[in-house]
C-alpha cells in the first residue's frame, strides 16, 4: 500500500536535458577533502521509554530511544544513514528538516521515495556542506510518528568550532509534560563560571514554545541553523521558538546558575550550575524579542522585489475534499491536499511567498529544500540582520511576505508543520518545471 516514488521530468521546455526522476536526485557519494563519512544505521521500532521524570511511555524510536540517537558531523563529511523499520506497520522516512539536501534524499514519503515499510530499508546520504543546528524526523504519518518519538538532532558544526559547553535540547511534549533535555535525560549541567556556552534548542511539537533564558546576558547567534549578522546581545526577553525551528544562544557562562525556562513553567526547563545559585524568578511578564528588528542589516544575494513567480497562500479552516471525501480541513486557497495544485518554478527562479491567516490557529509555515528571507510581517518589513528560516510562525489575521531562489531541483513539500493541521490538509508541493 506504499505509494511509488513520483517521476517528474526536470528542466522540461528550458533545457534539451534528458527527464529526470526525483528519485534519481541522490546525494554525493564521498566528502569533503578531509571529511569523514558518519551517520548511525536507525532502526524504527516501538518501545517502552523512560522519560526524565521516571514516567513509562508506548513510543515509537528510532533505536530504542527518544531522541533518536544525535548526528553530528563536521562541515565537509558526508553523512550516510541507513534506515530500517523493525515494526512500524505505517512505514517511515527520514526527513533532514531545514537541511538542503538533494531531493532524492528528503524522506517526503510518495514524493521522493516510497515510504520504508517493516522489513525494508532505505540509505540516505548527503554531503554536510551547511553548518547548525537542525534535526530529522519521519515524514510518513508524521502527525502520528513525530509525537510517539520518530524523531533526533543533527548538528553541523565547522571545523574550529570551541564552544566549551555545547547542549543539544530538542523541546518536546509527552501527554502534556514538556521535555527539555539532551541525550542523557539531564536537565542539570555544570557550566565553569567564564566558559562560552551554545544552547541549541529545537522545538519538535506543533505548537511554538516560549523560551526565557534567564541568570546571563545572551545573543542569538543562529535561527533555523543560519547565523544572524552581528547579534546584540539581550536579557530580559523571551523568544517564541515556532513548531520545527530551532535557536542557537550563546553566552559565557556566569558566576550564578543559569535557567532556561519553557512556557514560564519555572519548576521544569533546565539549569546550567556555575559557582552559586541564582535566583528563579517570574518570567510571564518578560516582552518577545521581535527577530525581524534583531541584529545588524547586510546584503543579500539576490533582489526579492523582481520576483519570477510570486505565489499567494491564504490559510483557513473550511469544509474541502481531502482525498477525494469533502471534509473539515485545514485548507490553502480555499482547497486541501492532495488537491492543491502545484507551484510551478524554474531552476534559478527568485520566488516570492505572501502568507495570509485567515483562521484563529499559529500555522507555522515549512518548506522543503530552501531556506526562505523574510521580507515583512504585516506590511512591517524586516530591518535586522537578513533573518533566513526553514519555519515561520504565522498567526491569526497576520500577511508575510518571504522570498527564496529555486536553486534546488525536484519536487518539495510546502506545509504547516503544525503536523495534525498538515494531515488535515494544509499541505502542497513546490515543482520545478
Ligand atoms: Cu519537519 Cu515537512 O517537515
Ligand atoms: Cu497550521
């Protein structure tokens, strides 16, 4: 019952090129001069996991465990992941969320590849030419898959990183208990008073979490695994990390202990000890830092105002067919998926995306394969650092404007990653034709 993987002529009418099937756009088979090849075999099965707090939870893994086991690699190896899927009657994939990786190794289930059933296996691999903070998770049933734990981080890093602390904390929820915690289960961590420290969160729910670093001074060096130019530094603000992106914080580490603080809950969240403790306080009353006023402008590499395509998606609830029944659904344009025409490009294309919510939901809007610029939030346009994402957090009655160059071939997913609203229907695809 797995779908077959799509063909899709490439480069039709521009090109004498020779057609192309999405599943022939693999990635490159060695690294960099000297990289290494790195990557874990993961296998899908379910499990009993142990959460932090000592709770027992039916999961879905990827071997054995939530997270699934972290990828770090250095910029320039080559990372080759096979997958196996033990007992996951649904099948899975591995999808490189926020990663530019070929098409052919994007895990986008009936798109790029058919998904991996139990028993089958699938080899990703691709070259880890971009540095940051990213992570995978599966793509098949992912509103399902991704809750129960079909999920883990991957982290580039370049060659002279020398971060003394560097914590990986993918932010997840189990029936309503929210989880921050790197591989060990510990939300404790000695910090030596004078240490740089990078914190690198990733929010793997569908709904955005507000994050509170509190005890230090900090500056938010990368979103969605892309630096910001020139970063000031910040206290006393929160930040609203949207379903599927990912911060990077960094600051040197105190005399005092250092909190970060999810949703204000200040029992949960995690504690960097320096030489004493400080003291926990109320952060509910903390302003957003706005990252489209944060960091320092420079120049981009290419001119968003002459878009070649502009295309516009207006986000709704409403009654539309979804595979083929009329349905209430999440819809764009008024129509659900698979019934949402494609969006056409060309390779080279500068493409420019208006964003419209017109429902009472956050959609957190996702595309595959390219990191998008944010031109404007509701006619407000950005004046910081150029602020490149994978996810951005629309809410209710708000219009943005983001543009990217279509540099990347194939076919790719554009989506609410709040999962549940994408199975509903909030889903198409970007094509190149
Ligand atoms: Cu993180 Cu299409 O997904
Ligand atoms: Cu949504």
């Amino acid at each position: 019952s797995f779908l077959p993987a799509e063909s899709v002529t490439i480069g039709s009418g521009r090109s004498s090129r020779a057609a192309v099937s999405v599943a022939d756009l693999r990635g490159s088979g060695s690294p960099a001069r000297g990289g290494t090849v790195r990557g874990p075999v993961l296998t899908a099965k379910k499990a009993t996991v142990r959460l932090p707090s000592g709770r027992e939870i039916d999961a879905w893994t990827y071997n054995g465990e939530i997270p699934g086991p972290a990828i770090t690699a250095i910029q320039g190896d080559l990372i080759e992941v096979r997958l196996r899927n033990a007992d996951i009657e649904d099948g899975v994939t591995l999808h490189w969320h926020g990663y530019d990786v070929p098409c052919g190794e994007d895990g986008a289930p009936g798109v790029t590849q058919p998904a991996v059933g139990p028993g089958e296996d699938f080899v990703y691999r691709f070259r880890a030419d971009q540095v940051g903070t990213y992570w995978y998770h599966t793509h098949h049933a992912s509103h399902v898959g991704v809750r129960k734990g079909l999920y883990g981080t991957l982290v580039v890093k370049p060659r002279d990183a020398d971060d003394q602390v560097d914590l990986t904390l993918p932010v997840h929820t189990f029936d309503g208990t929210v989880v921050i915690a790197g591989r060990d289960g510990r939300t404790e961590h000695q910090a030596p008073p004078g240490a740089p420290v990078r914190l690198r969160l990733i929010n793997t729910d569908s709904d955005p979490h507000r994050i509170v670093l509190a005890g230090t001074p900090f500056r938010v060096t990368a979103v969605d695994g892309r630096d910001l130019n020139q970063p000031g530094e910040v206290s006393d603000v929160a930040l609203r990390l949207p379903a599927g992106g990912r911060y990077d914080l960094v600051f040197l580490m105190p005399d005092t202990s250092v909190a970060l603080v999810i949703d204000d809950d200040r029992d949960g969240g995690l504690r960097l000890h320096g030489d004493s403790l400080g003291e926990a306080r109320d952060t509910s009353d903390l302003p957003e830092l706005d990252l489209l006023r944060y960091g320092t402008p420079a120049a981009v590499p290419f001119d968003a105002r002459h878009a070649d395509r502009h295309f516009t998606m207006v986000l709704d609830r409403g009654v539309a067919l979804v595979n083929g029944q009329p349905a209430y659904a999440h819809t764009v344009n008024g129509q659900g998926h698979p019934g949402i025409p494609d969006q056409l490009v060309a390779d080279g294309d500068t493409v420019r995306f208006t964003v419209v919510n017109r429902s009472l939901e956050t959609h957190p809007w996702h595309l595959h394969g390219h990191p998008v610029l944010i031109l404007s939030r509701d006619g407000t346009p950005s004046t910081g650092s150029p602020l490149w994402v994978d996810t951005f957090d629309v809410r209710p009655g708000e219009t943005w404007e983001v543009a990217f160059r279509a540099t990347n071939p194939g076919i790719w997913m554009n989506h609410c990653h709040n999962l549940p609203h994408a199975h509903q229907g909030m889903m198409l695809r970007l094509r190149y034709d």
